[in-house]
C-alpha cells in the first residue's frame, strides 16, 4: 500500500506540518531535578533531523508541589525552562516542530518507590484507586491554583517559542481522575453523577491554557478511556456519554483531540469499526491524533515487562487516514527506538526497521 497519505501536509491555526506523523509522548525520566540537558535536547532533535512532521515532548509538569511523582520527570517552571528554550532551539535548527505535554500526575503513584512528594497529593476525592481513600481531597484553593499552574506552564510555552501545546488529560492522571466516577465523587462543581459533570476541571484547565497562548496557537488535548491502573475503565461508555464528556472540552478551545488507546485497530463501541480517535472526530468534527501501538506487533504496556516487539505493517493503519477516521498518527516505541523511522518508512526502507527492545527505555538515542 502507498504510503503518500502519511506524507501529506497539515495545518491547524499557526501550526503546518509537513507530513501526518507525531512522535508521541513518552515519559523518560533523563531529567535529574527536573531540568532537561543536553542529551535530552539532542534526543529531540534527532527526531526532528529524522523528518518527524510534530514532536510531543514527554510528560513535563506544572507548578505544584506533588505534580510529579518520579524525581527524574522534566518540570515546566522555574530553572528548567531555559533549558526548554534550548531543546526547542535545537529542534527549530534541524528543522523540526515541537510541543510540549503539559502534566500533573495526581495520585498516581510512580515506578520508584523512593520518590517522596514535596507537598500534600492532589487528588479530586482522595482516593488513589476506587474506595481506596488514602489523601484529602483537594480545596477550592488547591484546584483554582492548579488551573492556574497549567495557564503559567502554557504562557511560557508560547514565549519559549514552542509550536503548539499539549494538555496531558489521559491514563488515570489528575485530569482524568477528574473525569472518572471511580476516582470523583465529589458532590461540589467539580464532581456529580454525569462526565459532564466531572468534565468542568478538564475545561478549566482548556480554558486556562487557551489564555496562556493566545488564539491562534494550536491546543491538543490527550484523553483515554483506560487508565495505567484499569485498562477496561470508561469515562464514555457509549457514544452519547462519549458526546458529553467532549462537548464542554471542545467548546472550552481544544483544537485537537489525542485519543490515546493501547491498540490503535480496536473499535471503541460495538456496531462500528471507528476507534477512540474515529469516535471523537465523528462527535466533535475538530481534528484527531491516533495512537496506539501503530507500525510494531506488541503493545506498549507489555515493554514495561521485558518483552520486545518487530515492525508491523501499516496498511490498516493507512486505509483509515485514507478514510479521514482520523487526521494525525502518533507513533511511540517505533520512533523512541529508531529516530529516523519516518524516513525509512517513506522511502521504502522497510528491510531497516527496527525491533524494539525493552533496553531502548533505558537510554536517550
């Protein structure tokens, strides 16, 4: 199958990509104190070397004291941010474009078990799974300045020069434990029995961001139904509450929705072949990211376990770009492992492709 469809260009408000192609978020934790360094900008600028059409930078947090949970995760405030500066220098020089996923864990706990937070969790109810209420909930105070935080790391997203920003809302984080009745049941205005309901914090922070940048800076928004501890929970478990949770964020100024699931082939909602990202193009008519395991036989979640995966073919992946189901792919461990895999995959060069293996987590290549 031709791969032209891949390689056709895209324009969102300011932001004009060359191709269809985004390298996904991945957390690396290279980033000691939360400062990023030089490996870490030369790991994004070889991807932008490699022709990536947009770079989503990992997870990288807002203004609070527990907003991350591993002491390695890049901050997006104080200290770190001419260092941001330099990343995104690096990637503009190679010809690249770049933003950043702006974050704030929440609850959830990380892979490290020494990692102590530097202040109260935020959490909306207290609870780091369903009935497992450990923390107190957070204040009136606590959310306003979170919102906020998110508005602060989005402005200076916009004066470092960076091309876009992404809201990390997704996989069981402080924005998703929002969403999710398993982890809200607060019964103030930022919780209630609908999604809709439990939408209004995501809005917020929507709306906080869109100020930050301005109008005509493109505004992504990552969302799951899964969550890293639960991978069969739904936040919309048939369209309609699908509609409801998307409508307020829609309306609130996302430009494009990242609609994360672990295998980006699986259809959302029995009776129709549309995936997450298909669903939401389909209820809010805004542009879509796929994501999901696309161009390697494994999903993501079991690298974590050791196991490794080979080069899958994109022909399914391709026919339904081609169909319009969705407008960007992003791609994860296939770039993490090879930077230059959009090359390869356009010019043919498929003998060149790379396995991934569980090591290529361990390193900044």
């Amino acid at each position: 199958m031709s791969v032209d469809a891949l390689f056709q260009p895209f324009q969102i408000k300011s932001l004009k990509l060359p191709n269809r192609i985004v390298m996904a978020p991945m957390t690396r934790s290279f980033s000691p104190g939360g400062i990023p360094t030089e490996d870490v900008a030369g790991y994004y600028r070889r991807r932008a070397e490699g022709d990536v059409g947009l770079i989503i930078t990992e997870g990288t947090v807002v203004e609070r004291p527990a907003a991350r949970n591993d002491a390695n995760v890049p901050v997006f405030h104080g200290e770190a941010l001419p260092e941001w500066k330099k990343v995104v220098d690096e990637v503009h020089a190679a010809g690249g474009l770049i933003a950043p996923q702006i974050w704030h864990v929440g609850s959830a706990r990380g892979q490290g078990a020494d990692w102590t937070p530097l202040g109260k969790v935020d959490s909306p109810s207290g609870m780091t799974t369903p009935g497992n209420r450990k923390l107190e909930p957070m204040t009136e105070e606590d959310i306003a300045d979170t919102i906020a935080a998110f508005g602060r790391s989005a402005k200076a997203a916009r004066e470092l020069g960076f091309d876009a920003v992404e809201i990390h809302g997704a996989h069981g984080y402080l924005i998703d434990q929002f969403f999710w009745s398993g982890l809200n049941d607060r019964n103030d205005r930022w919780g209630g029995p609908t999604i809709a309901d439990r939408a209004r914090f995501g809005a917020e922070v929507v709306k906080a961001v869109r100020e930050g940048i301005g109008e005509d800076m493109a505004l992504i928004l990552r969302i799951s139904q899964w969550k890293s501890h639960d991978f069969a929970a739904k936040n919309g478990h048939d369209p309609d509450e699908l509609a409801q949770w998307l409508a307020p964020l829609s309306e609130a100024g996302v430009d494009v929705f990242h609609g994360s699931q672990r295998r980006f082939w699986e259809p959302e909602f029995e009776g129709s072949d549309l995936n997450f990202a298909g669903w939401i193009k389909k209820l809010t008519g805004k542009p879509t990211i796929t994501v999901g395991s696309v161009g390697l036989d494994g999903e993501f979640i079991a690298a974590f376990g050791g196991a490794g995966s080979k080069p899958a073919s994109l022909d399914g992946l391709i026919d339904r770009l081609e169909r319009e189901e969705f407008d960007l792919v992003a791609v994860g461990r296939a770039l993490l492992a090879d930077p230059y895999w959009v090359q390869k995959i356009r010019d043919g060069r498929l003998d060149e492709l790379k396995d991934f293996e569980r090591s290529a987590l361990a390193t900044l290549s």
